[in-house]
C-alpha cells in the first residue's frame, strides 16, 4: 500500500475544517474495504485536490490566512445540490458513496476558479468486493463489467486469487487485483460493492439490499441496468471431468438456515438421481461441516470431488453436468454463472434474492423469508440463526418442509437432463 491509511469501516460524512467527522456503520463480517488515499488524487490550481474515492471529496489547502472559499457539489443530472460549503480550509465531502455523476465547483472571493464535471471515461476506477463471500462476487460482478462497458474506464476489481483466476483471461482489459496490491494514489474513483446492513442513511447504498436482492444491488450502487446475465469464464482446463451423465451437488453453506434442513434429504435425492441413470459428484469445498448438534456430510452414493481443489476446477465439473442441485450459496453462483441448469433449495431468502431460476424449490406454506425482514438483523456470528422460531419445533422449517420429492421433480423439468451429455 502506498499510505499510511489501511482498512476501515468508518464512512465519513459531509464535513469543514481540518478534518473529517466520522460515523461508522456496520457491514458484513470479513466485508472490510480498503480506505481511499489520505488525498484526493486529483489536482486542481493552487494546490486544490479532489476525487471521487469516497463519494466526490475536495481539500482546501490552509493558506496560513483566512480565505473566503466556497465549494458546491451537484448531482449532474439535475444540477440538485449535494453540498454547499463556505470556509477558509479543510475538507468537503458528498453525503453518497455510491454512483453518482457529481459536478464540483470553487469560488474564491466569489469568483469561479474551479469546476469540474465528472466523466469516467479513460479514467482509473477501482471497484471493491469484500473476500469472503464468493457467491456474492459472482453475483455482482457482471454489473462492474457493465459499468466499464458504459462509462468507457478503465476498470480495476479487488477480488480473490481464486476468483480471478475465473476472469482474467476472459477479460484482459480488466485489472483482477488482490487488495494488497492495490496503489490507492492512482483511482479516479472508487466504489464499494457489499451488503451494509446498518445503512439507514442510504450513504452507501440507494437502496437497501434486501429489498432488491443480492445481486442487483450492485447494479444500484453503480449505477448501471439491473438486468442479469453472468460474466464469462475462461478456465484453464475445459475438458469433460466424467463419461457418464452427471448432475453436481453442494450440500453445505455458513449457516444451518441456509442448508437444506430436511432429515434424509439429501440421501434420497442421490439414491432419485443415481436411479435415473445419472452420477452424484460432490463439489463442496468441506467432505462434512457443522456446529454443535447440526453437522452435514457428503450424502451417500456421492462421489467425492470436495476439498482444497481450485475453483477453476469446480467450474469445470459444473460445465459439463446436466444439472447443480444446491442452496442459497457460492457454489450455486458459480453453477449459474457457468451456464448449468441450477436446481435451488431455498427458504431462508426468497426468489428475488438470487439469479432467476425456473428450478428453484421453496414451500411458501411456512415460513420464509426473514433474510429481507429489514426488522430482523442477521447475526453472522450465530450458526444456527432462526430469529422467528429458534428453539421451537418450528426452526428451520422453511428448509425442512421441502421434500426430496419436490427436489427430484425440479430436476426431472430441465429438458434432456438425462441425455444432455
């Protein structure tokens, strides 16, 4: 890193004098962003710095005597006032920090010494995915290309190793970096891609994520059409895995309320599948994974593909099977994002949430739902989070009241599932 600011969770707010006030808020555990530059990385006359790595941010350098300067910021599109500010130094900051098309002037003394109007074209834009949430990356992805494609910059995205090596030579116009390698002084602007669960401001976010759902709130943070179509892959292997006609499971998640919570369930939908003539492959990344008195395994009949392998390797299993069958996860990103028929056990989110899915299975005769309950604060740190129903009979039961027979006969809908390979 190029400067002495590192990683923050605080977000600051329009301000004056010397320095900034700070309110923080609170984003998803491990959805940590990596701070803009201490100043702004543009250059205007007499030492006026600003940039759009924080929402637009202008410093008024300190003269060493009281000058009268004034500092408005707009909104472009209709010229509605963001920020008006008279002072003699200091910072002045947008309230939003997502995209907007922001217009900056400068007065001194009541003269227009400064305006600037903001264009992204041929500029350096960084775009930021928090690390540890693949399915998110996957999902929100296709809008930071979109946006690259509209605005004509040239697009930098903090991803993981693993994931870029999905892209990058797919997009070689696309700078695929890890956080550690970023140079922070050379960004235009810079956006922050996540789900920020405390943002009642809307200073993050225009909308909030749970109402639009996973992926297209990126594409409100950006700005761009929310219409979904994945990114494309270039893998380094693309030959078929298995001769016989397979169908890909992952059977795990980060919490109870996003498995499928039906005892014996996945072992019937193997023991369905293999009767249909078709091969299992486990693709999980962990063979069995759980807390306290709930544990999930790899289902019997299964064949073994989990453990430490690349992703790349798992986008190749998904490649050439017929169908994914799977839970509100990465894996099951990564299934749509290669193009597999994507069969989805769901309940703890609703449909809006994910890619659109012919074949998703949700009983809405119980309850369901309380992901985009905005009353209800999902708690990262409790594996078995059920807010309406823990510790009654009813937890879960969203997933639980799913059977293995309305499974199979979502994989039975995709055309030519048995013959497809």
């Amino acid at each position: 890193m190029n400067d002495a600011a590192s990683l923050t969770h605080a977000d600051p707010v329009t301000s004056t004098g010397h320095a900034p006030v700070v309110t923080p808020f609170a984003p998803s555990p491990g959805q940590i962003f990596l701070a803009p530059a201490l100043l702004p990385t543009q250059v205007g006359p007499a030492g006026l710095r600003f940039d759009f790595n924080d929402g637009a941010r202008v410093v008024i350098p300190d003269f060493g005597q009281p000058l009268p300067w004034r500092v408005r910021i707009c909104d472009l599109r209709d010229d509605s006032t963001l920020a008006d500010v008279s002072l003699s130094c200091g910072v002045v900051r947008s309230p939003a920090k997502y995209y907007t098309p922001y217009g900056i002037t400068i007065w001194l003394n009541g003269v227009v010494v400064f305006e600037h109007r903001f264009d992204l074209r041929d500029q350096d834009v960084l775009i930021q995915f928090p690390l540890a949430a693949l399915g998110d990356v996957l999902g929100w992805l296709p809008y930071a290309l979109r946006f690259a494609q509209v605005h004509g910059c040239r697009l930098a995205c903090v991803v993981t190793p693993a994931v870029a090596a999905l892209f990058r030579e797919a997009y070689p116009d696309v700078e695929f970096l890890a956080q550690d390698k970023v140079e922070r002084r050379k960004y235009y602007a810079t956006y922050n891609v996540g789900l920020f669960f405390d943002d009642k401001e809307l200073t993050q976010q225009p909308r909030d994520f749970r109402e639009t759902g996973l992926h297209r709130t990126a594409a409100h943070i950006l700005g761009v059409d929310e219409s979904e179509s994945a990114a494309n892959t270039a893998l380094p292997d693309v030959s078929r895995p298995m001769a016989q006609p397979y169908v890909c499971i992952a059977v795990q998640s980060t919490a109870q309320c996003k498995y499928w919570n039906r005892p014996g369930g996945w072992d019937a939908v193997v023991a369905g599948l293999r009767a249909r003539g078709l091969q299992v492959v486990c693709i999980d990344q962990k063979a069995r994974h759980g807390k306290n008195d709930f544990w999930q395994s790899i289902p019997e009949g299964a064949v073994d593909a989990t453990g430490e392998r690349p992703l790349t390797e798992r986008a190749r299993w998904l490649m050439h099977a017929s169908a994914f069958v799977g839970l509100s996860s990465g894996l099951s990103w990564l299934a749509w994002t290669m193009g597999t028929p994507t069969v989805l056990i769901s309940g703890f989110t609703l449909p809006h949430n994910e890619f659109a899915t012919p074949y998703r299975v949700i009983n809405n005769d119980v309850c369901t739902g309380c992901w985009h309950d905005p009353a209800i604060r999902y708690n990262h740190d409790d594996f078995h989070f059920c807010p309406r129903h823990k510790g009654t009979g009813r937890a879960f039961e969203c997933t639980r009241e799913i059977t293995p027979d309305a499974v199979l006969e979502a994989v039975d809908r995709i055309p030519g599932v048995t013959s497809r390979n």
